[in-house]
C-alpha cells in the first residue's frame, strides 16, 4: 500500500505546482501556502512542505522522508538517493547539482541516517555527501563553493595482507561554521561551532 502512495505521490509531483499543491493537500500531505514544485522526480514515505517551501526543477529524489520548514528550498538538479531522511529547517537550503547518497540497509548500511541543516544553513552546488551515518549542521552554517566531499564511512587496513574494517560516524557541523571549495570531511568528523 505505502508503495502505491509513493508512485501516486511521484505522478503528482510532476504535475504544474498549483495543481500539485492541491492533489498533495487533498491526499493529507502537510503542504503550506506559496509552496513550489518545480518538474522533478519526488518519490518518498513522508513529506512536509512548510510555506514558502520549495523543490527545483529536475531532482531525483528517492529517500525515506522530506522536511522542509518555512522557506526551506531544495535547488534544481539535486540527486537525493537511499534509505535516509532530510530535514531542512526554517530557510535552509540544498542547492543545485548535489549529490547525496546511502547505500541499501543491511548490504551497506544500518539503522537510521539523516541529513539536517538548521536554519539558514546551506549546501550550496555541486557537493558530494555520504548517509551511510547522518551529518547535522548547525545553524547560520554553509558549505560553499563547490565539489566538496562528506563521508560518513571508511576503512582502516591492516598494516600487511588484505584485512580491512570499516569505520562509520557521524558528521557534524556546529552553528555559524563555513566550508570552502574542494574540502574532504571524513567520517566522526565535528567542527565546533564559531565563538562569537
């Protein structure tokens, strides 16, 4: 049954926005005012779209659960893809050609993983993010430029033969945090937040 509501959800979300809208308020879905949907591809369990929400034109995005609070947008071109959840909170943003990604549960990955941005944070284009453990960021917090790399997991090989294990852990970004061009974040990472 939840599959069928994910295909009819995808249907409509290809639709013009004002129409959209109405299908998605008229199915149950929490869809504030002056919400937009742009010509994209939305295939998920749960959505939230608070007022002045909005999701670009051309996104594939196949996750568990999309949030986004007030003027919380997700830009044009973005690949959200695996078992996880996004949550963007009051005028947070992903912005165009990202790319974020989990492997399948229990092949690759475990449990449950999330991305949060808080408010006016923001990922800004052509960024690579892994989910294989949820990465936060705090608020007033970007990650600028472009072709910068999160990753969530790694591997430690042994010092001879071909053994190795991997090492998960979770990202987080403090409040007020800034991330140029080109940057490699690993796994268990935490960047504190600005002293002000």
């Amino acid at each position: 049954m939840l599959k069928m509501k994910n295909i009819v959800l995808a249907l409509i979300c290809l639709l013009p926005s004002p129409i959209a809208c109405i299908c998605l308020r008229a199915l149950g879905y929490s869809i504030g005012t002056n919400v937009k949907i742009g010509l994209s591809f939305v295939f998920v369990d749960s959505l939230f779209l608070g007022d002045g929400a909005s999701i670009g034109h051309g996104c594939i995005i196949m996750c568990d659960s999309i949030t986004l609070k007030q003027s919380a947008y997700i830009g044009r071109l973005n690949v959200l893809h695996g078992p996880f959840s996004v949550i963007l909170c009051k005028s947070a943003a992903i912005g165009n050609g990202n790319k974020i990604t989990r492997g399948p549960l229990n092949d690759v990955s475990s449990g449950r993983a999330f991305i949060r941005l808080g408010e006016l944070s923001k990922v800004t284009a052509d960024h690579r993010i892994d989910l294989t453990r949820s990465v936060w960021f705090g608020k007033y917090s970007t990650l600028a430029g472009t072709r910068s790399e999160i990753w969530t997991h790694g591997y430690v090989h042994t010092s001879n033969g071909s053994d190795r294990y991997r090492i998960d852990g979770t990202v987080v970004l403090g409040n007020n945090v800034y991330i140029g061009s080109r940057s490699l974040i690993t796994s268990g990472v935490r960047v504190a937040a600005s002293i002000q």
